[in-house]
C-alpha cells in the first residue's frame, strides 16, 4: 500500500538517510527501530512531504507522491502524528479534533468526532477541557484522534511513547493494535525497540541513515549483534 523505493534526502546538501527501501502493507503495524540520530525521523518526515528527497520514490496505492506537498499527501491518505507539538494544548479535545479534520463538513466532523471517542472513550470526560490538563499518555490519545479524523490509509508516528510512564506506554501500545484492527495501517518510529518488536508486525532497523536489516520482531531480537546495540541484550 506505501512504497518507500530508494529514498535518499537530508538538509541542504546533507544526506541523512540513503537509498532506503521499506513497504507499508494493509493491515500492517511497521516498525523503524534504531538509535537517535540514524536518519528515523526524517526518513518519516520525507515520507509525509515535510521534506523533499535528493532522489527516489514514494508510492501509495501505486500513485506516485513523491513531489506532492503536505497537504496533498494528507488527502490521499496519509496521517502523520510527529513526536513533539502534535496537539494544541491552549485548545479543548474537541478543538482538537475540528483542526484535525479541518476538510471535513460539519456532519462529517460530528461523525467522525462520535468515532474518535469510541476508539479512545478514555477523552470523552474530557471533550471540552483543554489538552494541558491531560497526562501525557491521554495527550498522544488526542494527538491520534486528531490524525485519524480525515480517515488516513497509513499512520505515520514518531515516537509514539517517548516520555511516557511504563504504564502509559502500555496503554498507547494497545491503542495503536486498536488503530489498526479499524483499519488503519500504522509505520511507527519508536525508541523503545524492545517494545516496538513486541508489537509490531515487521519491523526495519536503521543505522547511520540506511536500513541494515528488516524482519519480523522475532528474528531482530534473535540477531546477537542487534541485541547488544539495541537492546541491550549481552
């Protein structure tokens, strides 16, 4: 379904991440695992259009997007939730949610915002309370709903739990299987990498902006040179 061929791009004359190859499938949870500074993030944000590559192509549902513009690659599907400033914290959960769908009609808007509250009926207390009263676990819960009201193919998330109570971790992880037994394919950039294996589907390991191995969480965590740089395992 998302198609990452080739992809090189960084800043200025930079190369941060190069000749990456990965596939996002229907119904897949993926995960990019690797240590800070391997290119994760911006091989994420090139991919949403935040940044345009040196060379390569993006693929969704076989449409090129490559040169497309933000904007452009949210209507045709595609849902990103970055890893800080992914929600107003001035703004109630509702206000949220109306940014996140700012495209929809206001019916739209009214359906969608039912749906978000019963994937996440955690924030329906909440509905009209602004966002920095919020834990930091039921914020990434808004910062989702907030993606997710424009309907996306593909959820794009830099890391998801960063910063969160090992309790909340588990609670953003189980939402994110919730996500996407609704539909929704998910690519996860995710520090915790023992965590992502655990969950994800397939996975990609990145090292000085290039991908040195893809697999199932199983066969990562069963590679002893991987386990030692990424997971601590001796």
């Amino acid at each position: 379904m998302l198609h990452v061929g080739h992809v090189s791009s960084g800043y200025g004359r930079s190369i941060v991440v190069e000749d990456a190859t990965l596939k996002l499938a229907n119904g897949q949870t993926v995960a990019i695992i690797g240590a800070n500074g391997s290119g994760k993030s911006t091989l994420v944000k090139t991919i949403v259009g935040l940044i345009k590559p040196f060379s390569g192509r993006i693929l969704l549902d076989g449409a090129d997007i490559t040169a497309l513009e933000v904007d452009e690659i949210n209507r045709r599907g595609v849902g990103y939730v970055p890893q800080i400033q992914n929600v107003f914290p001035n703004l109630s959960v509702n206000e949220n949610l109306r940014i996140g769908g700012y495209y929809l009609s206001r019916s739209q808007l009214h359906s969608k915002a039912i749906e978000m509250y019963s994937i996440f009926p955690e924030l329906e207390e909440y509905a009209n309370s602004k966002v920095e009263k919020l834990s930091g676990g039921e914020r990434q819960m808004v910062a989702f709903a907030r993606s997710l009201m424009t309907t996306p193919k593909a959820l794009l998330l830099d890391e998801p739990t960063a910063g969160l109570a090992p309790i909340a971790v588990d609670k953003v992880m189980k939402k994110i299987e919730s996500i996407k037994e609704s539909g929704v394919s998910v690519l996860m950039i995710e520090q915790n990498a023992r965590k992502a294996l655990q969950f994800c589907d397939y996975a990609y390991v990145m090292l000085s902006g290039q991908i040195i191995k893809e697999g199932d969480g199983r066969s990562i965590q069963q590679d002893e040179n991987l386990g030692r740089m990424l997971l601590g395992v001796r």
